[in-house]
C-alpha cells in the first residue's frame, strides 16, 4: 500500500489561520454599518461650516454629482452656503503645460498658509478623452502644500466641459467661501477656452509664460494677454535668466499695445523661479496692489457683478441645453437626424429646424 505524497508545490493550497468567529464578525458588522452610513446633509453643512475639510470634499462631491437625487440636496447646500461666501481673493492662475503651474501653485500658496491666510486650490485636470478620468492629479503633484492644515486642494476631471473647466467650479467656490477660505486659486488646464471661463469667476487673473520656447509670440496671437492683470515668466534661473529677461521687457511692450482696462489698473510682468521659490513675495505684493486699488474705486465689486450676470444667462443656456437633449423623443429623433446627415438626406441646419420645432412643438 503506498502513501499519499504531500503535495508541497507552490500552487498548493494551504489552510488559512482561524479567526474566532465572534471577533471576525463584530469587526465586519462595524466596517459594513460605517460605509452604509451617509451623513445627512446638515450634517454636511455644520461641518462645512466649521471649516471641516472632509465635510467639504463630500459637498463638492454632491454638487458636480449629475445624479438626479442629489440636485435637490446640492441646491439647498448652496442656499445655505451663500450668506458666508463672497468673502474672499478669488485668483486664476493659467498657462501652457509644462509652464509649472502646479509647482509655482505649492510655492504661491505655502507663502499665503504662512501669513495666516487658509488658502483653496481649485485645479481642473485635463481629461482622457477614452477614460474620462483626471491625468496629472494635482494633489500628488503638491505634496507639501496638501499637508498643510489651511490648504485644500480639490482636483476634478475637466471632461466635455468649456474649455477645460468644471462644471461646477463656481458653486465649489461658494462651498469653500463658506468653508472659511479666503484666498480661492482655481488653476486652469491652460489649452483651449479655459482661459476666458476662469476669467469670468475670478477677481485676478495671473498668467504664466515661458521664455525662450517660443511662448512669447504665442501669448500674442492667442489674445491672452489681454485677460491677463499680471504676467510671470516663470522658471526664470540658472541659464534661462537672461531669456527671461528679454521675455519681460517684450511682454511689457506688448501690454502697452492694448486699450486701458476698466479697472484702470496697468498689468506688470514679473520674474520667478517656483522651483528656487524666488519671486513668489513679489508676486502677492502685486496681486495685494491690484486689489486695494479696485476696491477703491469699485470695480472688485462691479466686476462680481457682472460675473452674477454672466453666469445667470450661462446657467439658463446649459440648463436649456439639457433639458432639450434629455427628451426621449428628440434622442430617438436625433439618431434618425444623424443618419440623414450621414446619407445627404438633409443637411446640419435643417435637421437642427427639426429638432428644435419638435421641441417647441412638445412644450406648447
């Protein structure tokens, strides 16, 4: 008679260490009941008000969420957040990629957290067009500044959205006005139309160049620098200080070449090195300039009503937008449309005629 051989292989399987049911299983129940617990949304908002970071990345979350159940919830966070916003420095900050946006943000906003302010960083990360998720991350990219106790930072996915930036962005703003920021930075993707969307949210608009790599011209031809209240070349050291400089004194030629501004504030363009952390002192003495100077003859405050205005009549045209391509008819009617596009049966203006009297046809 032979014996069974043991089987001591790699892939063999071997017996796991007995857990003491009783312990395993009041363990488990404590896991399962903390993870089906969803704060209430007062909850939500005393916490937020308290200035607690975790309540406040749970209200941005309700607040981009497109789910039908939680637009009512989002709609009263914002009513309840609205009488302690607008208390804030909202600064936009933009440029190409590879300008050292997310490293001169960290340097910037560490100065700010060191003078007592409690600084927001709002960046729209570019979006995969086959995923849909966030690339660059911005919270690994700001490693010391995420570690600050008066710094958030809050990285959401740009996806279809105009010119790269968040849907919600400005109500996220309310949020962390409320949440007791008082410097709001919201970084752009910088490629595209994001540009003049941050520039319809912000009270400064700063932006970032390069020298030497041919960014001067292109600053020129996009018509950024009009937008623009101040202009950094950053990366301005070791080998690369004299092309700043020639880059300064060009834009500064540039600046000179448009129109005054309402705010009857004269942009400057100024050097820094984000990586050395040199210039950045400058940098917020200048946006401090800028600011006392239009809340003195009141266009901070006309500016943010305007931008009220614009974003009344933004809101309108998205919710029009949604409500229209939500209808059941006109996606079955839409999908016909198409194909008669595709064949020549019709072309793209009167297919829209269709679509939109099939509409209007609905409502009346």
């Amino acid at each position: 008679m032979t014996s069974k051989k043991k089987n001591t292989g790699a892939l063999s399987e071997k017996k796991g260490v007995i857990q003491p049911d009783s312990l395993n299983q009041n363990v488990a129940n404590k896991v399962k009941a903390s993870r089906k617990k969803t704060p209430q949304l007062s909850e939500i908002i005393n916490g937020l008000t308290e200035g607690n970071k975790a309540s406040l990345s749970r209200a941005i979350t309700l607040i981009e969420s497109t789910a039908i159940q939680h637009q009512n919830k989002a709609k009263q966070l914002i009513e309840a957040c609205l009488p302690l916003a607008n208390k804030s420095v909202r600064i936009g900050i933009t440029g190409v990629p590879g300008v050292g946006k997310s490293t001169f943000i960290e340097q910037f906003g560490k100065l700010l957290v060191d003078r007592g302010s409690k600084v927001a960083v709002l960046a729209v990360d570019p979006s995969s067009s086959i995923s849909k998720g966030s690339i660059l991350g911005d919270k690994t990219r700001m490693e010391a500044l995420v570690n600050e106790s008066n710094a958030f930072i809050r990285p959401s996915a740009s996806g279809d959205s105009l010119g790269g930036v968040a849907r919600k962005t400005r109500e996220a703003i309310i949020l962390c006005e409320a949440a007791g920021f008082d410097i709001i930075i919201i970084e752009t993707v910088g490629v595209g139309q994001s540009e003049t969307a941050v520039h319809s949210m912000t009270d400064f608009f700063l932006l970032l160049k390069l020298a030497g790599a041919g960014d001067e011209l292109q600053g020129i031809k996009r018509g950024i620098i009009e937008m623009a209240d101040a202009i950094v070349i950053n990366k301005a050291d070791g080998e690369n200080i004299k092309a700043a400089k020639l880059a300064k004194t060009e834009f500064n030629r540039a600046l000179h070449l448009y129109p005054a501004k309402e705010s009857q504030w004269t942009p400057k363009t100024l050097l820094s090195s984000a990586l050395k952390n040199e210039g950045i002192n400058e940098i917020w003495e200048l946006i401090e300039e800028y600011i006392n100077k239009t809340k003195a003859n009141n266009y901070f405050s006309e500016k943010r009503k305007q931008q009220n205005k614009f974003w009344l009549t933004q809101t309108i045209e998205n919710r029009l937008k949604h409500d229209f391509f939500s209808q059941p008819a006109i996606k079955k009617e839409l999908e016909n449309q198409l194909r008669a596009l595709d064949a020549n049966e019709t072309t793209p203006f009167e297919a829209a005629e269709t679509l939109l009297a099939m509409s209007s046809n609905r409502t009346n």
